[in-house]
C-alpha cells in the first residue's frame, strides 16, 4: 500500500487486496490448513523457497498475510510475521538471531511471561540473559561480550511504567553491530514507532491493544529491514542453510530476511501457527486502531491525574504525569500519549491494595491489559508471583502495587469506580 497514506487509512486497507473472486470487501477467512499446487513443479519451487505462494497454513496463510502487512505497515517495518501468541513472537524473534552459546541483553522491568522466558527457559536452550536496569544506558554498553546478539527492551515497561530511550539504546546497539529488539505491546504503533527511532525488530502481542476486544491470543514480529546481517556476527543470515539446499536469507531476502528466516525455519519447524480466524479477529481490531487509542490516553491520562490528587494514594507511575521522571522520555517517543496500562499505590500495603480491588464493580480483575473494558490486578500475588521479591522490587513490584488498563468506558462512570475502590479503604 501507498506510504503516502496516514494511519488510519493504513489500518483499515494495508494488506487487503478486494478478492477477486468474490468480491468481499470484508477480509476472508481463510479457514484452510493447504493449497492445490497448479502442477508438481509449482510445488517444488513453492517448497525450495524459488517462488512464493501458499504450501500450508503453519507458515503462511491469506488472512494471516493482511495482518502481517498490515501491521508491518503501521510500524514502518519491511515484513510481519503473526504467530501464535505474543510469548511465541518473542522467542522467535530472540531465537532468530541468537542461537546456543549467545547472549543477550535486557531490562529488569519486563513482562512476567517474558522475564521467565529468559532467567529460566531460554537458559535451557544454552541462550544466556542477562537483565539490567536500563535507565541509565551505558549500563547495557557495559554488559555486551563478543557473544551478545541483541538488546531486548519494552516501549513502555512493565509493570514499572518506565519508557525507555530508544535512539541512546539504538546507538549502543548500532555501534556494537547488535540488533535492537522491542517490545512495543504497550505502546501500539500509534503511540510509538520503534523503527524510527532506530530498533530493527519490533515484536507485540496482538492479545493486546491491536485485537482490542480480549477475544484472541496472537503474536506478530516486525522486520525493520534496516539491519546489516552480513557484518559477521549472524552465520544464520549470512551463510548457507542447510536445510534450504544452501540458500543464503540475507542474499535472498533483502531487507524481509529476517522475516523470512524465522517464518521459514523456526515457525516451519517448532509450529506456533496463528489460527486464521484470530488473524481474522486481530485484524478487525486493528480498524479501529486509532479511534481506541485516543480515548484509552484520555481516560487513562485523567484517572492517573484524579489518583495522583488523592488522599488515600500513596504514588502514581504513570509517564503521561507532570512530575514522572520519565516525562520528557514520553514526550520524545509516545508524544500522543503515555499509554492506558499504568501502576499505583494505595497507602495501607498489601490490604489496603486488596480492599480496593474487591470493592470494584466496573474494573475487571483479570490477567490481561489493553481490552476495550477496564481491567485491573494486583502483580505480586498473580502476573509477577512467579519473580523472587528481589526480582520483584528491581522491577517495581511493590506488595501493594495495583496495575489498572484504563478502558473505554465514560471516563465519569470509570472515576466513580475508582471511588468505590478508594471509598472501601
Ligand atoms: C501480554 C504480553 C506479552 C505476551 O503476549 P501473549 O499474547 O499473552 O503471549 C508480551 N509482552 C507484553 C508487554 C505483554 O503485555
């Protein structure tokens, strides 16, 4: 699609091609595991990777494709890939440059799937992390051996609300001929693009804002298509695959190699395929992109201003705040607003922050964030249980911390809720 055209146009055509056969101005549901090859010799070249169409949905499929595109799109990437969740996109993307033996590097205040994933799962695979406070750059510079493959940060931490500094994080990344891979669930496109600002992959759980709706589990990795694979430290990229009769991705594929490569070997092989009608569901969500994200910042904006003015509030995390140390951070990368995921908390420790949630009506106590309804938890006794206190505190963890996801309700019926809530302590 044109890159004349502005995000909202993008979200609702970027991928979409009317069907010619039916004429369907809806996408289709794709709802196939294979395609008819024309004749034996288009099977060939489809599965030696000379010539591009469908084989089976595991790897690519129709409405999967619009998604992909469509999102790769609004990032400002060369090439999506969906996966099966946000978890499964993340592995993948630090799969796809990192192999046994290397390392990476992160921050303490991350997801909680996400924090697992590399002290303890990709450890198993000989996948080394190691987690650093990123507020202070040089920090990550001191922390890259020859072995290290890619920085990995998110737009927006969790659960801390921290926003990192893309570009100083590019350039550590860009100097040590590393890549930049980041996280932007948080932030959706329409606050923040990471490409911009320098990162080479972006990855999201599509869970989130970009399906909108709490109704399906997806992943999607972006290629930045703007990193040198060639510069020796990526043999995966560079050197011949075996398993492809010696192509060369960064050769082949340009700047989609990176996208490729993951499609085509991890995907091909480990298997977290995206449904194609969770592609269908997300890619629905993704129409209305914009319009969400406007008001989830508004509300979001005005109920951490009423919290942080409370008498019975004891902090408010929330970038988008005047005295936020990280306000002149949001400002530069998510200038249309800090997001609607954010931390507060109440003054009485771990009951008081209990009581609150219980007295609740709207507010939804649940694990997710960015569905169009309001949403809340409480990250010590659920998402982050899984952290030593250790962990917890270095990733802003405390005992009475509640995380909310501003929804889309009236934001006076959202404010009373909050009132029951305070009312109860
Ligand atoms: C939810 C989430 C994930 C994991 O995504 P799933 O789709 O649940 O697998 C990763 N990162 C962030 C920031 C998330 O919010």
């Amino acid at each position: 699609m044109s890159k004349d055209f502005k995000f909202e146009t993008k979200q609702l055509h970027s991928g979409q091609v009317v069907d010619s056969e039916t004429n369907s101005r809806a996408l289709p549901i794709y709802q196939t595991t294979s395609y008819v090859f024309d004749n034996p010799e288009h099977g060939a070249n489809l599965f030696g990777l000379s010539e591009a169409g469908n084989i089976y949905t595991r790897i690519t499929n129709p409405t999967t494709a619009a998604l992909e595109t469509r999102i790769a799109d609004l990032e400002g990437g060369t090439a999506g890939l969906a996966v099966a969740s946000g978890m499964a996109a993340i592995t993948y993307a630090v799969q796809g440059v990192a192999d046994s033996g290397d390392h990476i590097i992160s921050t303490t205040s991350l997801y909680g799937g996400t924090h697992t994933l590399f002290t303890h799962t990709l450890k198993k695979f000989g996948i080394d992390a190691t987690l650093v406070n990123t507020k202070n750059p040089d920090d990550v510079s001191r922390e890259i051996k020859d072995n290290t493959k890619a920085i990995f940060v998110e737009t927006i931490g969790n659960p801390e609300g921290n926003i990192e500094d893309l570009e100083a994080l590019a350039k550590i990344a860009q100097d040590n001929g590393i890549v930049l891979i980041v996280d932007n669930t948080f932030a959706t496109p329409y606050l923040c693009r990471p490409i911009e600002h320098g990162a080479n992959i972006v990855v999201h759980s599509a869970t989130k804002f970009l399906g909108g709706h709490g109704t399906s589990i997806g992943g999607i990795i972006v290629d930045g298509g703007n990193f040198d694979w060639k510069n020796g430290k990526y043999p995966g990229m560079s050197e011949p695959d075996n398993s492809y009769h010696g192509l060369v991705f960064a050769d082949t594929f340009g700047d989609q190699a990176f996208a490729y490569k993951v499609r085509t070997t991890l995907l091909r092989d480990t298997g977290a395929a995206i449904s194609p009608f969770n592609s269908f569901l997300l890619t629905q969500g993704v129409e209305t992109l914009s319009l969400r994200m406007e008001r989830h910042v508004e509300n979001a904006q005005k109920v951490a201003e009423y919290l942080s003015q409370h008498e019975k509030v004891e902090w408010v995390d929330f970038a988008g705040l005047q005295d936020s140390p990280y306000k002149s951070l949001q400002e530069k990368y998510l200038p249309k607003g800090a997001g609607s995921i954010f931390t507060f908390g109440v003054k009485g420790g771990y009951e008081a922050g209990k009581k609150f949630i219980e007295a609740l009506e709207l507010f939804s106590l649940l694990a997710n964030v960015g569905d169009a309804k309001s949403l809340v938890v409480h990250p010590a006794s659920t998402t982050h249980s899984q952290l030593t206190e250790e962990q917890q505190v270095e990733g802003g963890v405390k005992p009475e911390t509640v995380r909310l996801s501003v929804g889309l309700e009236h934001i006076d019926d959202i404010i009373e809720d909050i009132n029951k809530g305070l009312d109860a302590i």
